[in-house]
C-alpha cells in the first residue's frame, strides 16, 4: 500500500484512551444488566470499550491509556503502568453506570484528547477497486478535501473541509467510486453496485453536464450573464434571482445542501481554486 | 495440553454520530451482546476513528478471525484502507444497516469457528 498522507494536523495528536470493562481473573462478573448499561453509557459518550472475559483473544493496546472498571476480588493499584500504557483500576461494586462514567469522564480530564462527536463523521472514501484515478473528484471539489499523493494517485486529505450532507463529488465521479458511509442511500453508502446503479450515475453526471457541461463553468456562465444584464439595467435583484435559479438546479440534481452554497467562495475564488484543482489534476495525470 | 474451539473476536461500531444504522437495531446487538456475557471490543463510530487515522483501529484488527458489526462491508474496508490499515480476510463484516439485530446475533453467538487452536 503506498504512504498515505496525515489526514489533519490533529491525527497527529491522537492520544489513545480505552475503557475496560473487566471481568475476568481477579475480578466478579457484572450483572448482565448492569454491564449493558455501563457499555450503552460510555459509548455514549465517545468512549471506546473492551469487555474482558477470561480465556477471550482481545484486540491489543500498546500505548496510551486505560481504565479497567470492574468489580475487583483482589486488591488493585489505582494507578500502574506496563511499558506506555498508564493504567488506571477503578472498582465499580458500589456504582451505577452513570456514576462509573463519571470516574471515567474525570480521568479523561487531564488528557489532550479530541471531543468525541464534535464533528459528524461527514467525508469522502474512495473505492480504490473501483478509482480510475480521473481526478474529476479534485477538479470538482471547491473546499480542498481532494489532494494527489507523491505517487500521483488520488486521496482523500482533508476530511475536515468536507462540507456536512452533500454527497456531491460522489455525483460527479463516473466510476461510483467515491463513498459516503453515513449517506441514506447506495451504492454511495457502500451497498452493493449493481448496473442500474452505475447507468443512473452516469444519467446524473449527464444532468450536471446539461446545466453547462462543467459546473464551475455553468457557473461562471451564469455569473457573467447576471454581471452583464446588471450592468445593463442595473437590476441587482433580477441579477441575484438568476444566480439563485441556477443554484437550486444545480442543488436539486447533485443533491448539495443549502448550506453548501452559503459556504461557497466568491466567484473570483471559485475561478482560482478551479483552475488550480484543474491544474493539479492534469499534472498528476500527465505523469502517469 | 487444551483443546480450544478458536472463538473469532466481536468488534462492535455503536455509528454514534449519524441516524444511519437503525437505532432499534444497534441497541438490541448492543444489547444482545453484553447479556451474553462474552468478550468484545466496542467503538462509537468507525468513521470518526478512521477521520482522525486512529492508531486504535490497527490495534482492533488482529490477525485472527474478527466478525465486525458495522454496516457495509465496502463501506467498512475502505473507512480502514483510509486510516492506513488493511482488513485481512479472516474479518467478517456483519451489516446492521440490512440485517436484523436476531440475525447479527446469530452469526457472532451462534457459531464458533470449526478451526481449533491447540494450546500446550
């Protein structure tokens, strides 16, 4: 697999935190209650859980840090350590879920970590099975979430800058190779492509074409048509009004939220991020 | 000497931060599996984790078999080829966006797998 680039300057600051719900040597098992209700709370609230029982292959942890809940037959240091993990023991006999989640939310306080659900989990994944690597997804997008590797193959670098419900570039891409997990429908969720899929695709790309052949161009198209009606008659509304008709096409056929276009740059930054994007696509292509 | 039957591991995605995967469903396999009284990993939302490039989602995917309940099998091995970890075949994706919580429930508690683990 080629070196993926660091997605955002955050990832870099990833600090691992685990809670385990512990309930093996040394340890009583929870009522199964009791564990529901702790697990259902932590995930909850952003944590990522392990529940250990005896004779079980659990998934590795090899830094970071970790707090093992349980209700404890022997004796345990609050605090340990083995090697980088830090480890906190925290006995919850006496405590409710909401309680222990409390002792684990307090332990969580002194650590760097990212606030869990801040950011719906909103961005582009490729299907590099199905990516022909046309670099239409980077000409297309305006918000940077696009970037060539060093190996001149597309990727996905700025999660982050994707803009929240519009599954807009995976209209675009010819081959359905661009996914959004947490979309309502497929094959962009990731359901199974069938040919139906693939031509309705094609038929959507055909749609975007009809409203000028390139988006960026339609809407510069339209830009310079509102600009020159405005020069002529002065007619700021009437200019706006033609701008917004083609806005809500393009919307409605590419499925772009509102809130899309309330984000979008000025047209004079559109036309540079469009041709830079253009730009950058045609050199990587040029050198494959 | 030990003869163990070679329980695949059970990863669990809780999809916190999106209404995608029914929440009916996902409490009951939730649910389903903390009653059973077995041992699993348990993350709320793979998406999130693959977003930040995780290291914990290397850690999740050992090499032994591994049913992961999420959503869709593509969806699921993309989300990780993009945090930088590549799923092995000995991982099974159980989708509860299509399948019913009984179902799911089924198939990570109903049957170990048939190859054996011989332990001295």
């Amino acid at each position: 697999m080629s070196a993926l680039p660091m997605a955002d300057a955050k990832a870099a600051t990833i600090t691992r935190f685990r809670v385990a719900v512990y309930e093996s040597t040394g340890a009583e098992p929870l009522d199964p209650g009791v564990r529901g209700d702790l697990v259902s709370a932590l995930l909850a609230k952003g944590y990522a859980v392990t529940v250990v029982r005896r004779g079980a292959t659990l998934a590795r942890f090899t830094a970071g840090t970790l707090v093992v809940l349980g209700r404890f037959t022997e004796a345990k240091p609050l605090e340990a350590a083995d090697g980088p993990v830090a480890i906190h023991f925290r006995d919850v006999a006496a405590l409710t879920a909401a309680q222990a989640v409390e002792v684990v939310d307090g332990l969580r306080g002194g650590e760097a970590l990212t606030k869990p659900g801040a950011w719906k989990p909103w961005f582009p994944v490729i299907d590099y099975d199905r990516c022909t690597n046309c670099m239409q997804c980077l000409s297309f997008c305006l918000f940077d979430v696009y970037a060539v590797s060093a190996d001149k193959k597309i990727q996905v670098q700025n999660q982050t800058k994707c803009k929240t419900d519009c599954p807009a570039c995976s209209r675009v891409c010819p081959e359905v190779a661009i996914l959004f997990p947490k979309y309502r429908h497929g094959p962009i969720n990731g359901d199974v492509i069938g040919a139906d899929d693939v031509r309705r695709e094609v038929m959507k790309v055909d749609i975007s074409a009809l409203l000028g052949g390139d988006i960026y161009q339609a809407l510069r198209d339209r830009s310079a048509k509102s600009k020159s009606r405005f020069a002529k008659e002065r007619d700021e509304d009437r200019a706006l009004e033609e701008r917004q008709k083609c806005l809500v096409a393009l919307g409605k056929s590419l499925e772009i939220p509102p809130e899309v276009f309330a984000s979008l740059p000025s047209i004079d930054e559109i036309r540079t991020k469009a041709d830079q994007a253009a730009a950058r696509a045609t050199a990587a292509l040029a050198d494959r | 000497m030990t003869l163990d039957v070679l329980t695949p591991r059970v990863l669990y995605c809780h999809c916190a931060y999106a209404a995608v995967v029914p929440k009916a469903t996902k409490e009951a396999v939730l649910r389903g599996l903390t009653d059973a009284g077995i041992a699993f990993d348990a993350v709320p939302d793979l998406c999130e984790l693959s977003a930040r490039r995780d290291p914990m989602l290397a850690d999740l995917t050992g090499d032994g078999p591994t049913k992961l309940v999420a959503c869709y099998p593509r969806a699921v091995k993309w989300l990780f080829h993009a945090a930088g970890v590549e799923l092995s075949q000995n991982i099974e994706v159980l989708n509860m966006r299509t399948d019913d919580a009984d179902a799911i429930l089924a198939d990570v508690l109903g049957t170990p797998s048939t190859a054996p683990e011989v332990t001295a």
